[in-house]
C-alpha cells in the first residue's frame, strides 16, 4: 500500500489543501484541471498537473477515464479524491484499485453500502443505531411513495438515495407538493448522480443537524474526534459549522460517538468518515447518513484536537495504525467555519459569477482555506463556495469576535458574495443563544421579515468616499475645474454629488487600501474600479458604484416577451415548445447554476414563438431560452 505521489482528483480550495499537508509530509502532487480552472491556484501549486477536459464537470472532473489516464501519464501511484465530484463513487474507487492507485479514502464496498442512503439505513437499523422513520423500499412509482408518503405523515423529505451535498432532496409540508418534489428530486439526482431512485424520511422538526468525526484503519480499530455542529443551513447547503456543538454535553457526546463508530464498523469502513445525525428538540439523536469521505468543515475538528485530519489519511492509506486510542483524543477551545458563497443572499441566495478584483486572505488573522486568487473568475460550472474562515477560540464567544473582525479584514470584492450575511448571523441574538434550526434560515427567507436579510444600506460615508476614488480618476474632469457634480448609483438609488466631497477627506491610498477622514473620525475601507464599476468595502459591507445608465430615463426596460437567463449556468429542462399557448408565470425553462435550479417564468400570456436552447447547453447570463408572442 506505499505511494509516494498522489493525484488529486479534485480542484479549489480542497485541492489546495490535500496538497498542503501531502508536501509538508514529502509526498510529490498532480494536480488536475479542466479549461475552466487552467489558470487556478491549485494547478500551480502542484508538482505537476494535467488538462482532463471541458469545463462541464461530467467531462472532467467527474470523468473517470481521463483521471486514470492522469495518473498514467505522471506515474502517480495514489488518488485522494476531496469531496464532492467522484469521492463518494464505489466505481472510482474500484476503477483507481484495478489500475494499481491507492484510493486515499474507504473500500468501495464501505462506499456502496453508505452510498446508498436507504441501505444504509436498514444496516444502521441492523446494528442498533437510532433511525427517523422512512420508507426504504425498491417500489418506486409515484402511486407507492404517495402511499408511503400518507402513511409517514407530514412534513417530510424526499431524499436520492445515491444524493448527498443537498442534492435531490425536496421538503414537502403539502401532499399537493409531492408530485412536483418526487420529480424535481429525480431530475436532479439523475443529473449529479446518475440514479433518480428515491425514500422518504419524516423530517424532525425544529432540528439540530449534528455531525461526528470517525477514523478506522485496515486492522479493525475506530475512533471518533467528536462532533460538529452544522444547524446553521440554507436550502439544505451548511453555511456555518462549529465544534463542538453548543447543545451536546458529555454524556450526549459519548452516545454520538458511540453510535457512529458502530455505524461505521458495521460497514468495514477504513480512513475518514462522517456520520451525520438530526437532532430533536429533546436532544434525541438520529442517524441521517454517513458520508464516505472527508467533509468540508473539517477544519474545526483538526483545530479543537490539534490533529491534521488530512495526514490521518495519508497514514492510514499506507496500511498505518490509528494513531492514537479514543482515551487519548483530547478537545481544546472553541472552532467555527463559514462559508464563503459566491451567491446573493438578499436575493433568494441566487449564485454569482464574474472576476474577482481584491481578495487578499493573507491579510486576515484567522484560518481561511480557498482556492482562487485576484484575477481569476467565479463560473457557473462548479459549487458556490469559493473560500472559508475558520477561527480557533478559548471558547465560543472568542471564535465569533475573531472571525466577525476576519470578515472586515479579508472581504472578496469584484463578486457578490454572503460576507456581510455571515457577519450579521454570527451576531445574531438565535445564533449566539445555539436556537437555530435547519430550516430557520429559509423561514426567515420567506417571511421576508428578518432583518438579517434585508441588503445593507450603503451609508453617507461610504456614497462620500465613492465620490471621492471616482473623481480621483485620471482624466475624470479638467485640470481647471476644481469640483464638479457626479452622478453615483447603487442598490437602485442614484444621488447627485459634489466631487471631491468636502465632508470626507481622503488621506492615503495605498493599492486597494484607503484610509479617509468623516466627521472626525479616520477610517478604513477597500476598493477595487473595474472600469465599469466601483467595489467598495466600507464598515463590514461591500457596495458597487456605478455612474448612469446612458439610456434616457435609465436602461431599457426588460422585454417580458424574450426569457433570459437569469445567471450564467446549463440548461436543466425545458417546459414549454414552440406553439404552445402559455399564461402569465407558466414555467418556461430552469437554468442550474453551483447546484441550484432557477426557473424562468412567462412574463406575459401569449404563444412561444421559439425555443432557442435544449437541456444541457451552457448559457451565459441574460442569454435568450425563449421567445413568446403576445396574445392577442
């Protein structure tokens, strides 16, 4: 089981960060990459790194073939497969055996039996540990989980048994709901994992979602390194994870573990797992499903024991022992990790694309693992997040004060991103008291009510000091004219101003630092001017000026005839074809995007004229799906 270089079938900031322990731990690094990610840091990070395809996931990074023939080509002798993309694929982990690699991660028959989630819980059921209620049977038509659905009750999930990472799961609170959940869970499990079988789980109301850590090596040993706390959730997807969790004491803690070390011993597991649980409000615990592979919030468990989870299993791929007994595993302080998204939480958390124009981490004085770098583009082609913060504190209350200052140290300009959200939840009365749910975050959402979700207002400052970088332009007025009124817009709103502003003074600039006087009182921002708009990160926000729409009256108004797409991503299905009669918000075609699916409905009743895109083709945001002619 030696190696001694190891491909690593993944990209971004897991890339970046199997390849830093492996080179601190004298192993040589390949690096894959598709066209999309030629130029990212991972690639130039490695000793050596390989093309494998078109952007499209299904013919790179999920491409098999390619990734073995990698391997062949830089006489690498191991794989370490991240998360996401192939790492849960008993078929990569027998295709790496058969070629000779080492697969850094579990047998694939440990892989199969956890992978699928309905198999996985009739073993667990088997070997004592707590399951919620569900149907897990073969019978799939949509008469029988209609049944099944009755019988269960409601609320529930509609859950892919090959799913995990969110996808094709759908909450259903209405039996009205079931069809359209039954379809669109098939649909997208199809589509990430090529089997649209489906069960049904009763959803635990008001839940924790509470994880535990557990390593086994190839001699029969297992131990967990506690849990994690990951309740703090939008559609499905983590957004903030902490260990250990501030719900669970010590006697809850040692049931956790050791339920989740037999679950893992039930399957002959070997190297890094995670055994997920839900948690009701009376503290009891369920098994969820176990994902075979290392998680994404890793990092506070290797902060509150001191260990690198990574090394763990490079030790253990190489036929080591565990390294140490459970009574030896020890826990320190307080960790928690964000999740920095390129999405827009202020707006249904639509994903966002484009350049980046500053994002300097080094700056920051806390962890924070990424991927990408100054000048590199945010695509459409792969998940939303695109960094995270993680800060190790005495306790809780340490943690949250380290990375509230980390986000205002360290904001990503250039792409809209949930910075300040995160900033605002750490904060947050629920989330400082552990109240959250999973599904708190959505309810809010659609309560509309919240203010945590309300976009931030920029303020006089932050318009003043706008005024300011922009009139300092080279070539933005003559040389003669001492002030002259400016034109800013943003979030909708447009002020006319005197630039240079006399209320705000600049004091230097220095790259994209500045540091400006207002009323008084000197400060600090970051800016970033593309050419077409001003990026601004001022008192925990980020704003984008922008000078007028040139179109008298503002921008044209959008043609409710012509369906755009409202993000760049890939056609996910067509509803509607050429002569069809449609009505006023019919569904007309979904665009996914960094796993989400966004419909585009019909603006005005008429009849579609033509269809211009089919399923699977790769459109650019505002790209034309349909066109309709008005009724008369």
């Amino acid at each position: 089981m030696s190696f001694s270089k190891i491909l690593v079938a993944n990209r971004g900031e897991i890339a970046c960060r199997v390849m830093r322990t492996a080179q601190r731990l004298g192993y040589r690094t390949v690096a894959v990459f598709s066209d999309a990610d030629a130029q990212a840091p991972h690639v130039a990070m490695a000793d050596e790194a390989v093309r494998i395809g078109p952007p499209p996931a299904a013919d790179s990074y999920l491409n098999i073939a390619a990734l073995l023939a990698a391997a062949r080509a830089t006489g690498a002798d191991a794989v370490h497969p991240g998360y996401g993309f192939l790492s849960e694929r008993a078929d990569f982990a027998q295709a790496c055996a058969e070629a000779g690699l080492v697969f850094i991660g579990p047998p694939p028959a440990a892989i199969r039996a956890m992978g699928d989630k309905a198999a996985a819980k009739r073993r667990m059921i088997e070997a004592g540990v707590p399951c919620a209620p569900g149907y897990l049977g073969d019978e799939q038509n949509d008469e029988r989980l209609a049944s099944e659905a009755a019988r269960l009750g409601l609320p529930l999930l509609v859950k892919a048994v090959a799913g995990g990472g969110g996808r094709g799961m759908r909450l259903v609170r209405e039996m009205a709901a079931l069809p359209a959940a039954l379809a669109g869970a098939r649909r997208e499990a199809l589509s990430a994992f090529g089997d649209g079988t489906l069960m049904l789980e009763r959803l635990v109301e008001a839940g924790r979602h509470i994880e535990v850590q557990v390593f086994a090596d190839a001699h029969g040993h297992a131990v967990h390194l506690g849990e994690r706390d990951c309740t703090a959730q939008r559609r499905r997807q983590k957004v903030v994870e902490e260990a250990p969790s501030p719900v669970v004491g010590p006697a809850m803690r040692a049931a956790l573990g050791r339920d989740a070390v037999a679950a893992a011993l039930a399957v002959g597991y070997r190297g890094a797992g995670t055994v997920e649980f839900i948690v009701d409000a009376d503290l009891n615990h369920y098994f969820l499903e176990m994902n075979t592979r290392l998680q994404v919030e890793h990092p506070v468990t290797e902060c509150i024991t001191g260990l690198d989870l990574v090394e763990w299993q490079l030790r253990i791929a190489q036929g080591e022992p565990l390294p140490l007994r459970q009574d030896e595993i020890t826990f320190s302080g307080h960790a928690i990790e964000l999740r920095l998204y390129a999405e827009d939480p202020y707006d249904g958390w639509k994903p966002q694309t484009g350049r980046i124009l500053h994002w300097q981490p080094g700056d920051s004085s806390v962890r924070i693992d990424h991927g990408i770098g100054e000048g590199g583009e945010v695509t459409p082609w792969y998940d939303a997040m695109v960094a995270k913060f993680i800060a190790h504190g005495r306790d809780r209350g340490d943690a949250i004060r380290r990375l509230v200052r980390a986000l205002d140290d360290a904001p990503m300009l250039g792409v809209a991103n949930n910075g300040r959200f995160l900033r605002d939840l750490l904060q947050h009365p629920q989330f400082a008291a552990a109240t959250m749910t999973t599904t708190r975050l959505d309810e809010w959402a659609a309560a509309g009510t919240e203010p945590l979700l309300h976009r931030p207002e920029p303020t006089e400052a932050a318009w003043l000091l706008a005024a300011a970088l922009r009139a300092g332009r080279g070539g933005a007025r003559p040389a003669s004219v001492a002030t002259f009124d400016l034109s800013l817009q943003c979030q909708g709103r447009t002020r006319v101003l005197r630039a240079p502003p006399a209320a705000l003074v600049l004091l230097r600039q220095d790259g994209a630092r500045v540091r400006y006087a207002f009323e008084g009182v000197q400060g600090q921002a970051l800016a970033a001017d593309d050419g077409h708009a001003l990026h601004l990160a001022i008192g925990g926000a980020t704003f984008s000026f922008t000078e007028p729409s040139p179109y008298p009256g503002g921008a044209p108004a959008a043609d409710p005839l012509r369906a755009r797409a409202p993000v760049a991503g890939v056609v996910a299905q067509v509803a509607v074809a050429a002569g069809e009669t449609v009505t006023v918000g019919q569904p007309l075609a979904c665009v996914e995007a960094m796993k989400m699916e966004m419909w585009v409905h019909a603006a005005r009743a008429g009849t579609v004229k033509a269809v211009h895109v089919k399923i699977k083709d790769a459109v650019a945001a505002g790209a034309l799906l349909v066109e309709l002619e008005a009724a008369p």
